[in-house]
C-alpha cells in the first residue's frame, strides 16, 4: 500500500475496569498536513493525537481489536511525486514500556 491516505490500524487495549489510561505521540516526524487521530468506535469519537492526549477511564474490561483504532488522515493534497509509505507497518508494546511503538512509516519524494 503506497498511500497512506484514511488508513486504520487497529489498537488492542487491554484494561480493567475503572484504571485511567492515556494515548499520546511521542517523537513523530511525519508531515504537517498528515493528522493522526485516536477513533474510539464504542463512543463515537475521533481524538487528533497531534493536538493532544487521549485519556480514558475505562468502565468495564477491556480487550479486544474493535473498538480503537489509530487513523492516519491526509487532509492535503500532496504534491505531485509526494507520497507517504507504509513499508511493513509494525505496531507493538514491549512488556516493560508504558507506549505503543508503530513503525514503518516514511515521507517519500
């Protein structure tokens, strides 16, 4: 997929009922006119992750990969030749870290 224009990644969270949580960016290089949202399907919300935190506590357990999802918008048209490239999305969480890593994703010319 060489456009990465309306692209969903489903997000797995695992949670228990009544802990807070928070989704944030950290240390992203990608162009300003590509958004990154936080679409929660279960509340009908979609959260710009580049204009600030997700934060939720959750009501009941949580699991499962149908209710969010991380949606990469392209709200511009780009430039002749431009394009963004998912080249092997890779989304993961190590057992020790507090934050998802998704890598993968590059500015190409």
């Amino acid at each position: 997929m060489d456009a990465m224009q309306n692209t969903r990644v489903p997000l797995e969270i695992r949670q228990n009922a009544g802990q807070a949580f928070t989704i944030s960016i950290a240390d992203m290089e990608l162009p300003q006119d590509i958004y990154v949202y936080l679409e929660d399907t279960l509340n009908g919300t979609l959260t710009s992750l580049k204009d600030g935190d997700f934060e939720l506590t959750a009501q009941s357990n949580l699991s499962g990969v149908d209710r969010f999802f991380i949606v990469f918008k392209d709200n511009s048209v780009l430039s002749s030749g431009d394009t963004l490239g998912i080249n092997a999305l890779n989304v993961y969480k190590a057992n020790t870290d507090s934050f998802v890593t998704i890598a993968g994703i590059s500015s190409r010319v």
